[in-house]
C-alpha cells in the first residue's frame, strides 16, 4: 500500500471515528495503525483536531510519501484491517448494486450517486445489449 492509498483509509478512519458512528473495532484499529507511525504522531494529532483541513491532509500525504516502501508495506495489514471494519461498519453506498444478472438486454439509466459506487454487478450473463447512460458518481458542481 503506498502513501497516496494510505491517506483515504486513514481519512475515513477519522472520519467514522470523528462522527461516533463505530464501534471499538474500528476504533482499536485505528489506533494500532496510528501506534506503528510515530514519524507522523504531530501531523496525525494536528489532522484529528482538523480532518477537513486540506492543508493538514497535504502535510500527512508528503510525511507518507517520504517513507521507504518497505516501512509502508508493514503498514499495510494494519491499513487493510482499518478499512475491513470500516467496511463492514460502513459500506458505501451503491446506486445499482446486482449480485447475479441474466438477461438479454440490460440498460441502466440516468443514476446519480454522491459517494460510493455507481453500478456494481458480481455475475452477470448477457446475450444482448448492454447500455448505460448517465452514471455520475460523486458531488456535482451546482
């Protein structure tokens, strides 16, 4: 896992955290990924007091980036089980979401999703068309 794959994990952890809507998984995960980056103990204090701060988003990104690969692979399991209970906590939303799909034809219209996942489809056998027309994912400009 790089730096740049790092930040979100730890941004939604703080975030979750932040709202109090985890329980002590998350939680004590959080803290254990935490625990293994004393490197960034003053940019990671200063983001919980501010999480929205880009600023203070940019400063922890440079801090990861600077880090030798194998001192972020170690990383790495604790991120993975952060962002496991995270998941299961908190799954992101889907617009469309299909475990198995038979069929001709299959289209998809006009679908809007502010986070998460637009169309998710597991399985899928089609034998015909298949269209989708305006999927956006993510906040639109107004």
């Amino acid at each position: 896992m790089s730096g740049l794959e790092l930040l979100p994990v730890l941004l939604w952890g703080l975030d979750a955290i932040g709202k109090a809507t985890v329980g002590e998984a998350v939680k004590d995960a959080y803290k254990a990924l935490k625990a293994q980056m004393p490197w960034a103990a003053d940019s990671l204090a200063a983001l919980e007091q501010q999480p929205q701060s880009k600023g203070r988003q940019m400063v922890l990104q440079e801090s990861l980036e600077e880090r030798p690969a194998t001192e972020l692979a170690a990383l790495e399991p604790l991120a993975q089980a952060l962002l496991d209970h995270l998941r299961r906590e908190h799954p992101a939303p889907v617009g469309v979401d299909i475990r198995k799909l038979e069929a001709v034809n299959f289209r998809v219209g006009t679908l809007s999703v502010e986070e998460g996942t637009g169309v998710r489809i597991e399985e899928a056998k089609l034998s015909g068309d298949v269209s989708f027309d305006q999927i956006t994912v993510g906040k639109t400009q107004r």
